[in-house]
C-alpha cells in the first residue's frame, strides 16, 4: 500500500514506521526537517520536507497514487485542505483528517472526508477511565457517501446519527 | 445586508471600514485579542474577537444569518473552511475567499465558494502584460560563447514576408530552423517567413543586439539603465 502522512509529529510519526513495519510505501512530509528526528534509524520511507496544502508538494509525495492519505498536523484547516487537495485534485483513494473541533469534524465527515478528533476522544477516554458516563459522541468519523449533485442539498442521514443507529448485522 | 468579514488583517480591517461607510452591517472576526480590541476602539463593538474558523464562534457572530461571508484572512486553508463551514453548516448564500496561492483557485471554486479574489494571479497578471512577449528566448549555451537563440515572429516583425537572404544577419551567426505549426524544418534561401513563426538561431552571445533588431524589429532594451 502507498501510504502518504502529512505532519511528522508523535503521532504522525509512530504511524508512519507503523506502516513502514508492516511493509507498505511510506512518504511523511512536514515543514521543518528536524521533525523527522522523531523518526528512528529504522525507517525506511520516504520524508520530504514541505507545506503539505500545496498540491505541488503533494505531487512529488505520490498522493497521487496513495491508497492512504492522512492530514495529522496541528492545523485542523492545514489538515482538511491537504486532504481536499490529496483526493479531489491528485485523486488519493482514501484521506483522513485529524480535526479537533469537534463542528468541524462532524461537517466536514458530512463533506466527504474522514476525520479524527482528539477532543471527543480524549474527553471519551477520560471519563470512561473515571467511570463516568462518556458522551458517546464519535471520535472516528467515517465520511457520508458523497453525492456530488450540483446544487442538491446533502441528504442522507449525518455520520452523528448513523453511528447511534448502528446496530449489530442483522443476517 | 449583513456581511461576516473573517480577518482583521490590513485586508478585513479595510474591508470592514469601507462596508460600515457605505452603510451595511457587519461584524469581523479577528483572532487575535490585541489586534482585535485595537480596531474595535476605531470602528466600535463589531469585533469578534474569536477564531472564525471555530463552528462555535461562528454561530456565536450570527453567521447564520449572514448575507455575505468573506474569508479574507492571510492563509488560504483558514479561507477555504471559513467559506465551507459558512456554505454548508450555516446555509450562507454568498462567501468570498481571498486565495494567496493561485493554485489553489480551481480547489476553492470546486468546493463552492462562490467568488475567489487572487491578489497573486492579478499582480501575476499586470506584470505579464508589460513584459514584451517577442523578446528572444536563450534555448541554451555551447561552448566558444555561442547561444541557441530562438525568436518568436510577432506580426510586425520586419521579416515576416521575407527570405533569409534577404535580411542583415550579423556575422558569426546563422539562423537554422524555423518551427511553423509545431513541425521544425530547416531554413532554406527560398522560405518566407511568416507570423508566427520560430525562428531558431546559433551566435555569439554579442550578435543578439543586431539580430534582435532583425527579428523583432524593435531595438533591444537594456538590462541596466
């Protein structure tokens, strides 16, 4: 698998040799060259340094071609433009962003794109290790089947009420 | 009409100034407390002083209700989701981006903002149109100070209609090829040449003023005046 990460911190890094350990084409970009110290020795991808939002960039990190594409940096609007660029423009199959405003996640998951947000999850986690109710709210969002009808309003159920709704395969 | 301006730069703060002139209402938000509480005492209490690209902060400027959201902060990303948030979480019928990359324009306007001012793509513009585009064009350099030059026949080039032969090629430098619809072909004392063409050349690199003239037509200008 071609997998493309934007942003070289703790997280974008451990996913990074992650995927490398397992064996799969890893490029990881970010701006400054001394993140990818948090690299170890061991990695054997690719890192590039540059913005991760200029799609020239992305270009020449084969988000063309990636199977995966994730946005990790600690922009959230860095990191929903990376991924708008990485699948409309160069056509990525799969991106997700790291969004912590936890509006933001849940509309953009409605515009198409996946997003993670360390709000609700961390705020999940913390609770529940407390024994306090969690609010339930996602954390992983899969993005709505995009409908692209010019002018159509977004229909269809928001990713909010599909996760509640799920219930275990009835067959 | 009520505008939401988002960006207290030289850009919103100007903006802003002018709407509240000619009589609309609006609000800018403006991230930065200082800067925000500094225009505040100038224009009054119509400052934000919140992120707008926060879908709480958002809906707290009464971005629902805007006529016109317009995203003129410094970074095209802030922008682009300012203009997203306002187009597709608070039913805006109208957003404005300011686009610093003129790269990112066919992104913005696929993700359907409504207008998109480049400020790059028309300074970009202004100065294309003064620079010439007949000059000749340096394809490379070989060895003994010689160029491959190529020059671009534009109609009033004083050797449209005419053969080689018949013009004043300075010494030391020959003309070779001529590429007339994309196909090169090499100059022969008979052809004409014609509006459009390229003419490719190999000199020294001091012929270039004589054979600009020859070319081109106009004297060539000077690099240092």
């Amino acid at each position: 698998m071609k997998v493309v990460i934007v942003g070289c911190g703790r997280v974008g890094a451990a996913l990074a040799e992650a995927f490398d350990g397992l064996g799969h084409n890893v490029t990881i970009i970010d701006t400054s060259t001394r993140a990818f110290d948090r690299l170890s020795d061991s990695f054997s991808g690719e890192a590039i340094r540059g913005d991760g939002t200029d799609e020239d960039v992305l270009r020449r990190a084969g988000a063309e071609d990636a199977d995966v594409f994730v946005a990790l940096t600690e922009g959230d609007n860095r990191n929903i433009m990376a991924t708008q660029v990485a699948m409309e423009n160069l056509g990525a199959k799969q991106a997700i962003a790291k969004i912590n405003d936890p509006v933001r996640a849940a509309a953009y998951a409605e515009l198409g794109i996946a997003t993670v947000c360390r709000t609700t999850m961390l705020t999940d986690a913390l609770l529940g290790f407390l024994g306090l109710k969690p609010t339930g709210m996602p954390s992983v969002i899969a993005p709505v089947p995009h409908v692209h009808e010019e002018g159509a309003p977004m229909l269809g159920a928001s990713p909010l009420s599909r996760a509640a709704g799920r219930s275990p395969a009835e067959g | 009409m009520f505008v939401l301006v988002v960006g207290g730069g030289k850009v919103g703060y100007y903006l802003t100034k002018e709407l509240i002139e000619s009589g609309h209402e609006v609000v800018l938000m403006e991230k930065d407390r200082e800067r925000a509480s500094q225009i505040a005492d100038e224009l009054g209490s119509i400052v934000v002083p919140h992120d707008g690209c926060e879908g709480k902060y958002l809906g707290e400027a009464g971005c629902s209700r805007a006529d016109i959201v317009a995203a003129v902060t410094g970074d095209d990303e802030d922008n682009l989701v300012i203009c997203q948030m306002a187009n597709h979480h608070f039913d805006v019928p109208r957003t404005i981006a300011r686009v610093n990359n003129p790269k990112n324009e066919s992104l913005f306007r696929h993700m359907g903002v409504d207008e998109i001012i480049s400020p790059t793509r028309m300074i970009l513009g202004s100065i294309e149109q003064d620079i010439p585009v007949h000059e000749l064009l340096h394809l490379g350099a070989l060895a003994d100070d010689l160029e491959i030059i190529e020059a671009h026949l534009q109609p009033d080039s004083p050797a449209v209609g005419r053969a080689p032969a018949d013009l004043a090629i300075p010494d030391g430098c020959s003309l070779f090829a001529v590429v007339r619809n994309g196909i090169a072909t090499p100059l022969r004392p008979d052809t004409v040449l014609a509006e459009g063409d390229k003419v490719i050349a190999i000199g020294r690199a001091d012929c270039e003023r004589l054979l600009h003239e020859q070319l081109i037509g106009t004297p060539m200008e000077d690099e240092a005046s």
